[in-house]
C-alpha cells in the first residue's frame, strides 16, 4: 500500500473512490439512467450510500449535480445553434 500510495499519490481505496465517483458524474451528467442505476454501476449497493459519498466528493446530491449539468450543456449548446443558423441565412 505504501508503495502504491507513493506512485499515485493516494491510498487505492482513495483513487478507487475517484474513479467511481468521476463514472458517476459522467453518467449523470449524460442524463441516461436513473441515480440508483448511477449507483450500482458506480459500485454502490445503496443509493442513500452513494448519495452520503457523492455529496462529500463534488458538495451537493446526485440530483443537484444532473440539474446543474443539464443547465450548462443547454447553455452552452444555444451559442451554437444560433451560429449555425446565422451562417445558413447568410
């Protein structure tokens, strides 16, 4: 574990939890499957566990963090439907 720990710079069980964590974010960013599928697939047998878990890591709930991602992809998509529709007209 030492060793480990001095090549990655964290505890297994810590990079293991960021790596779960991260596939979590993107599946719930992706809005494709439910927080408790989310759950499973990230390792979790408990959606209240994830939940406890994903709160300490990013700061608010699996559901928070699908509305804010759902917010900014919808943002961030309209500037580039307007350009197209620009350079088309033109």
């Amino acid at each position: 574990m030492a060793r480990f720990s001095a090549a990655f710079g964290e505890s297994p069980m810590s990079l293991l939890r960021r790596v779960r964590m991260r596939h979590a974010a993107d599946l719930l960013a992706a809005n494709a499957v439910s927080i408790d599928q989310v759950a499973f697939s990230a390792g979790y047998q408990s959606r209240s566990s994830f939940t406890r878990t994903f709160r300490r890591y990013y700061g608010n709930d699996p559901s928070e963090y699908r509305a804010r991602a759902q917010r900014t992809a919808s943002s961030s998509a309209a500037p580039a439907e307007d350009a197209i529709e620009e350079s088309a007209a033109a």
